[in-house]
C-alpha cells in the first residue's frame, strides 16, 4: 500500500447545520431516515464524547512493559440545550401534561389572562435517534439509539430563553455488532 499523505485522508465534518432527532430511535437495519424533530439546539451547547478508556495494567516483577493490559470503554456523553417550551417538546421531554389551566386572570385583571399546560418534574428516560447534518449538508454524524434525560434550564433569565438540557448515553445492547454511530455521506 503506498503512503497516504495528509491531502489523501482529509475527509472533514465541519460545521452543524441541523440536528435532527427521531423519537423512541430506530431500530433493526436503516432504510429511510425520518426523523420527528429538526431540534433547535443553542451554539456550543452540543456535544458527544467519549472519555478515554480506563486501563487495568498487569505488572510482573523483573519487567518494566506491562505483562497486560485490560481496558473499559470510557463513558460516552451527549448533551445540548434546548431553547423552546414548544408544547410537542415540552410533552416529550418531561413524560406528557398533568393538566391545564384556563383562562387565569392576572392579579384580577380581565385583560391579563393565562392559559397553558401543568407538568410533573419528573424526566422520564426518552430514547430517541440523532442526526447531526454537517454544515454543507454533505456529512452526517448519526446516533442510533441514545438514552436521553431533559432537565429544565433557566439559568440567564435577562440574556437566554427558557429551555432545556438534554443529557444522554448510548446503551448497551446484547448484539455485538450493534450500529451505535454511523458517518453517512450524500450520494
């Protein structure tokens, strides 16, 4: 095989331009991509990493190498931020309405009047697929199954919306082939 130089393995994922989400995930082989949600995700709020993997060394005397080495996976983490309250989200992510509120007048008032959904805090697990399009739309980094928790975020109330944070992992499953990631390039 002759060498490959740097300008032979460039091949760049750059760029978001959407990241698309499928409810309950996929599962078996992909045959279509349709997702549920283009997800509105604030810049530099997402992420997916993997952590380095932990090293179980064996040592015996009179050498310096390891005799072995062991490793466990490192843990793998998805989050992003979420600025909406749009009620099909809201749903998903906190496990579906308690209740609603009717025409709720502010302090008396017959020109102030609220009406809207109750929910219970109670993050239920979500699974869902992700699609991450690069920014030429050319590339996509693609999640098959991830087990998600949304969490309400408020936390610069006078500078970013309301919204949530997703925070998420990909499960083990018993097929050893298993399709967790795929990069995936327009034809």
């Amino acid at each position: 095989m002759a060498l490959k130089t740097k300008n032979d393995l460039k091949d760049v994922f750059s760029g978001v331009s959407s990241i698309f989400i499928k409810k309950d995930g996929y599962s078996g082989a992909i045959t279509a991509l349709d997702f549920d949600y283009d997800m509105p995700v604030t810049v530099d709020t997402l992420s997916f990493t993997q952590a380095e993997p932990t090293l179980n060394r064996t040592k015996v005397h009179g050498l310096q190498a390891d005799w072995t080495v062991i490793a466990t996976a490192g843990d793998i983490t998805f989050s992003a931020t979420v600025p909406t309250m749009h009620k099909d989200l809201t749903n998903w992510f906190l496990g579906g309405s308690v209740g609603s509120v009717s025409a709720v007048p502010l302090n008396g008032s017959a020109i102030e009047t609220f009406t809207g959904d109750a929910y219970s805090l109670k993050a239920p697990k979500l699974i869902a697929s992700v699609g991450i399009l690069s920014e030429d739309h050319k590339k996509m980094f693609f999640i098959k199954k991830l087990a998600i928790y949304a969490t309400p975020l408020m936390e610069n109330a006078s500078s970013t919306p309301f919204g949530f944070t997703l925070t998420g992992s990909i499960e083990a499953t018993d097929d050893a082939t298993s399709e967790d990631i795929m990069f995936l390039t327009k034809v």
